[in-house]
C-alpha cells in the first residue's frame, strides 16, 4: 500500500446537480429505504471510462489495498467506496464488533471517496469502515462533519501509509518473506495500520499470490542492487510510485540505497510511459471516436462508449 494523490478533475459521470439525476434519485432512495430496512440500490456511473480514466491517473494501474498490478479492462478491476456506500446484510454488518455503520449512501458518487482496487481486496474490504471512537460516527444529518472521524482502514489518499507501514523479513520454510507490519507502536496510525493489514491480509493470509508476488519484486531488486551500478536505473524503476509492490522496494532503498529512490518527477515519468503503452493498444477505439464516424451504427458506438448519461 502506498501513498497516493487525487487529481483535481471534474467528472460528469459523477455529478449529482442540477435536476434530479438517477444518482440522486439513488442516494434518496436508500436513506429512505434505509429507513424502512428495504435495500435499495445505486447505478454504477463510478465503473463509468471516465473515472476509471481519472483513477487511473491517480494511482497508474495498481491496487490501492494491496499494491498487485490491475487490468485495464478486467472485471476484477473495480472501484471501491472508501467509506461504504451501503452495507449489504444489515444484522450481519452491525454484529461485526465495532463496525455498526449504516453506510455513507451521500458519498456514492463523491469522488474523494473513490479508490481502484483488485477483485480480492475489493471483497476483504467490503462494507468494513470501523472507527477509533463510534460515537463520533457521521450519519446524513451530520455529514459535513466527517473530518471528525477517526477511521481504522489507512486512507492512501489521506494518511501517511509510508509512515504508518514497514516491511520486514521472516523466516519460513527456509524462505524468506517481506511482510507488512504497522509502524511504531503509540503513533496515531497504529491500531488503524493494525487493522487495515488484518482486514485486507496484507501478509497474505490466504492470498500466497499477493506474498509471491512480492517477495518477487524484493527478490530481483536485491539482485540489481547486488549488481551495483549498471542495474541502478532498474533499482529505481521498481521503486515508482505508479509500480507494483513499489512501496516494498522503497522500503528497501530507504534503508540501503536512499540515493536511487526516484523523485516524484521519475515517478510521473514512469506513469505516463505506461499510460502511453496502455492506450496504444485502444489506438483503434480512439480512432473511431475522432473520426465521428456519421453513421446511424457509428453514432450508436460513439454513444455507448463515450457519452454522458444525465
Ligand atoms: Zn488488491
């Protein structure tokens, strides 16, 4: 996990002024539903190519949970609600201890609450958002009020991950494994980086993907670094931001070669090199759109694929 930044962006896909739109038709269905224990849904204009676009350009194409690399185009790629939108089995979410949210529905659409993660963490996640103190729990009547809570899942976007999070090695099966563990002791973020490794497994409690992927990335990083000089290029391109398991090997440059840790600019380099390569295999679908093709079919295809519902 690591930090990330939101672009300042305006998303029509996420507007909810004006007249009322299905996205607030949603949000007032559900506090009402909410009320009356019905369940309700909400339209899913977050999946919509415009904000996955602008996630993209928030974190390139990595988890914000667990760092694994992300598909352009896969179902497993989704895009998750910081704080829940919902809660999906009311008596079971309130029993989970110190979890007894009713959902924040007037966020669904707030893209500050918007994160691009994998299928797995998208799951461990779910409707979990416990906090330090539950009576400082925001609702719809106090929700300009929510700098008051203190949540116990790290917020990429927010909280200092790279302060709260540290790797370490442990031995197991004559193998060694980089695992994340919270920081200090007595430190704001603890119990929350506590709970965040838990509740996502970060250590890869029946996840042995995520664990092997990782140990990969640290493992061929200890190669380049052992190589010394000609591999320094690739000992700091493991560590951009926008990379799988970045944070590990940053870790592990801070400790043995804080000299090759990339700058924000390599960082954004390296993103827009990969953004570059993503797009040109939808050079066709791009094509398309530019050509405004004219035709009944093609002005269908434009519509569907690149069209703003209100
Ligand atoms: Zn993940």
């Amino acid at each position: 996990m690591i930090g990330l930044r939101k672009p300042a962006v305006f998303l029509a896909n996420l507007d909810t002024n004006g007249a009322v739109t299905a996205k607030k038709a949603a949000i007032d269905s559900w506090l009402d539903g909410g009320r009356e224990g019905k369940t309700p849904s909400f339209p899913e204009y977050w999946n919509r190519d415009d904000v996955r676009g602008a996630l993209i350009a928030q974190q390139g194409l990595i988890c914000a949970w667990c760092s694994c690399a992300l598909k352009l185009k896969s179902s497993e790629t989704t895009v998750e609600h910081y704080r829940p939108k919902d809660y999906k089995k009311p008596d079971e979410a309130r029993a989970v201890q110190g979890d007894p949210h009713k959902g924040y529905p007037w966020l669904a659409y707030t893209w500050e609450n918007l994160l691009m993660v994998c299928g797995e963490c998208n799951q461990l996640k779910g409707s979990f958002f416990p906090l330090q103190e539950e009576d400082q729990r925001v609702d719809e009547n106090s929700r300009d009020q929510l700098s008051r809570e203190r949540p116990l899942i790290l917020d990429p976007l927010r909280d200092s991950v790279e302060g709260a999070l540290k790797l370490t090695f442990s031995k197991e099966d004559d193998e060694k494994y980089p695992r994340c563990y919270a920081k200090a002791a007595k430190t704001p973020l603890f119990s929350c980086a506590e709970e965040t490794i838990k509740r996502i497994r970060l250590n890869g409690d029946g996840r042995p993907d995520l664990i092997t992927q990782r140990t990969m990335v640290v493992g061929d990083l200890w190669k380049n670094l052992e190589e010394g000089k000609k591999k320094e290029e690739a000992c700091s391109q493991a560590a951009c931001r926008y990379k799988e398991h970045a944070w590990a090997a940053r870790e592990i440059l801070k400790g043995h070669a804080p000299h090759l840790l990339p700058e924000p600019e390599d960082d954004l380099g390296f993103l827009l090199r990969t953004l570059g390569d993503t797009l040109s295999v939808y050079e066709g679908d791009l094509n398309h759109y530019l050509k405004k093709d004219p035709s009944p079919e093609g002005k269908q295809k434009t519509r569907e694929n690149y069209c703003t519902e209100t």
